[in-house]
C-alpha cells in the first residue's frame, strides 16, 4: 500500500513532469494532481499549506517533500521508499 500522495502542478512544468515520472517508477499508480494554474485559489491554498510558491510542491500522507530536487534527494538518500509505504 502506497501512500496518499498530492501534487500541486501546472501544465508547462519539466519538473512537475519528471516527479510524476519517479514517483510512477516507484511504483505509485495514483497521483492527486492539482492544478494551480487553473484555478488561482488553488495556488493560494497551496502557497498557505507549503510556504513555496514554486511548483511542483508535493505530499507523501502527510509529509510536505517539498519539489523535485528535494524528492530526488530523499530518493537518493534511501528515504522515499519508506515514506511511501508509511512506514
């Protein structure tokens, strides 16, 4: 079982787009995505929960990763897997 996991994303972003691609090789099926380019009120929302106005801002349960870089990181630190599997 994976963990709930959120992304705050636009459309013309490279690195929204390589954290959805790692976070599928890991074996994660189902991203909720959330568009903040569409709706403004979502940008602020997610501004308000994160702190960061840059996308992607993602969540694994209720961890804030932080953007790509930061996902990479845990990923290469051995982290990510234990994060996704809430343990």
């Amino acid at each position: 079982m994976t963990a709930h996991v959120i992304l705050y994303h636009t459309a013309s972003c490279p690195y929204c787009v390589r954290a959805e691609r790692l976070l599928e090789a890991k074996g994660v099926t189902e991203i909720e995505k959330i568009r903040v380019d569409l709706d403004p009120g979502q940008r602020v929302a997610m501004m308000e929960r994160t702190g960061r106005r840059t996308v992607p801002q993602i969540y694994v349960g209720d961890t804030h990763v932080g953007g790509f870089d930061d996902l990479y990181a845990l990923d290469q630190a051995g982290g990510l897997d234990s994060l996704l599997n809430g343990k």
